[in-house]
C-alpha cells in the first residue's frame, strides 16, 4: 500500500515557491517522494535494470537538489523528467561510449492553442476538421484512434478486438493522434498565409 | 463525437501513486483502466514511467523500493538540515570567539592605562 501525501494541500507549485523563499530543503523532501514511482518508472524504461534504475532514481533526486538551489524552475513534473530521462541518457552513452542526443522537449499545440491562434475557427469547425482528418489516417491508426478515444476502450480490450500487439496499438494511437494534430497544424498555417 | 477533440488534449492531471499500483496489479474496472491509458496517451512523463514499471519482475517489491528510496532521500535532507544548523552555529561561534577577543583586548587596555595613571607612592 501506497503511503499517502501529508501535504497533499500544498501543490508542486506552491511547494517550490516556498523553497524558493526560505530554501529549506525540507520543501524538496515533500515535493520530491511524489514522483518516486514515476520516476522509477522512467529510469526503468531507459535502462532495464533494476538495480541501476534504484541509482539512477537517487542520483536524480540529489541532482535536483542541486540544480532547484541555482535557478527557478516553473514547471517541476516536466523539468524532473527531463532531468530523469538525460541522465538515463547519459548513462546508455557512458555504457555504450557512443554518443546520444539530448532529449528536447517536443512542443505540441493543444485543443486550445488551435483555437486561440485563430479566433475563426469554432469550436464545430474545429470537430469538422478532427473528423476529416480522422478520415485521412491509415486504417490502423484510425481504428485504434476511435475505439480508444470514441469507444473509450481500454489497451487490453483494443488488443482483443483488432489482434495487433499491446506496443502496436500504442503506437497507433501515438502516431494517430500526432498526424491528426499535424494535420490541423498544416491547414491553419495555410490559412493564416492565405490570410 | 466531440470526444475527437480530447484526442488534442495535452493533460498535465496528476494521477496518484496508489491508483497507478492498481493499475500495474489489474485491479481496475475497465473505464478506470482507460481513464489511466488515457493518461498515459496525453502525458509522455506517464506513459514512459508505466512501461518501465511493468518491467519490473515482482511488481509486489516496489512498494518497498519506494519505500526505500523516499527514506534514503530523508536522510539525506535532514543531513542537509543538520549541515546548515551546524554552519549557523559555527557562524555564532565565529562571532563570539571575536567579541571576545576583543573585550579581553580593551580589558587590556584598560589594564594597562589604570596601571599606568596609578601615581608611585
């Protein structure tokens, strides 16, 4: 059983700021714990192993320590896990000797961005495009698309219903979803041009 | 149909540890296991996390990994803490070894002028 968070009250937020005021790292010892699993997830993933994942896990916490104490970061959950996942980067590189790109955060314009950047559109237009697009995927990826997002289905049951393995699926659905965005995208820088 | 725009949803909406155990041991309904996956589809942080923990052999020893590494993370901070009261207290050190000295100095001084003024009998 999961230990629950005592300062469930204070958010990521507020628990920054108040070591950024008084730099107690006690605010760190509260804020930190919550995205243990996450992060042994993370490490997991990148390494496989489960004993460097325990390390990788420590290192980043101290990391964090270190680096939160020179500057201000705004929005914790992604910056830890850009922490996490360079240093399991680094790690694969040491191991490996080779070298490894550094992961940069990819961007992507959500619901109401699309909408914000162009006032024209309407809410109705914007459903009438999805669906358009939707039309446009491969077979595959519109398949898992709407039993995943329209029937609410989970992983396991998309993977009955259609037989593509638990990572195919996924990745239908990750790819799916990216194309429909890019596809949005691309129509409204074309109107803004025409524009 | 509307339900197509949650595909452009980017959600940063936090799940607690224990509902993502339950996730990893199977013991949700199928509409929580989608909520979860859809979690996972909107946020890569989740999704990248869930994969490496289904990874683990026993799923069972991660409660005490967690457990492990929170308390390691503990230690360390209240050594920190420890370190920082220490350096406060060594800092008030520092100031009274001087104040000290320099009180001994001017009693000294005072010595030595009191001494002198003193007439010879």
């Amino acid at each position: 059983m999961m230990r629950s968070d005592k300062h469930a009250e204070f958010s990521d937020q507020q628990l920054l700021e108040n070591y950024y005021q008084d730099g107690k790292a006690e605010w760190l010892g509260i804020l930190l714990p919550r995205y243990t699993l996450l992060l042994l997830g993370v490490c997991m993933k990148y390494l496989r192993n489960e004993e460097e994942a325990k390390d990788c896990v420590q290192q980043v916490f101290l990391k964090a320590i270190t680096e939160l104490n020179k500057y201000k970061v705004d929005y914790f959950k992604a910056w830890i896990y850009m922490v996490a996942k360079n240093h399991c980067l680094m790690k694969i590189r040491d191991k490996q000797g080779r070298q490894s790109v550094e992961i940069k955060d990819h961007h992507v314009q959500t619901t109401d961005e699309l909408l914000d950047g162009n006032p024209h559109i309407e809410k109705d237009e914007l459903l009438s495009r999805m669906s358009n697009a939707l039309e446009h995927l491969n077979d595959e990826q519109k398949q898992c698309i709407i039993l995943f997002y329209l029937e609410k289905r989970s992983y396991q049951e998309i993977v009955e219903r259609t037989g593509y393995t638990l990572m195919q699926v996924k990745s239908h659905i990750q790819n799916g979803k990216r194309n429909l965005k890019i596809m949005l995208e691309k129509k409204r820088e074309g109107e803004n041009k025409n524009r | 149909m509307s339900d197509l725009l949650n595909i452009l949803s980017n959600s940063n909406k936090d799940i607690d540890n224990q509902k993502l155990m339950d996730y990893l041991s199977g013991k949700l309904s199928e509409k929580e296991r989608h909520e979860v996956e859809k979690l996972m589809a909107d946020n890569q942080m989740m999704n990248d996390a869930v994969e490496g923990l289904q990874q683990f052999k026993d799923q069972k020893k991660l409660d005490a990994y967690v457990d492990q590494l929170q308390k390691q993370l503990n230690t360390y901070i209240q050594k920190k803490k420890e370190r920082r009261k220490a350096k406060w207290f060594g800092t008030q050190y520092d100031v009274w070894i001087f104040i000290s000295i320099i009180v001994v100095l001017l009693l000294m001084l005072i010595a030595y002028f009191v001494i002198r003024n003193v007439p010879p009998k």
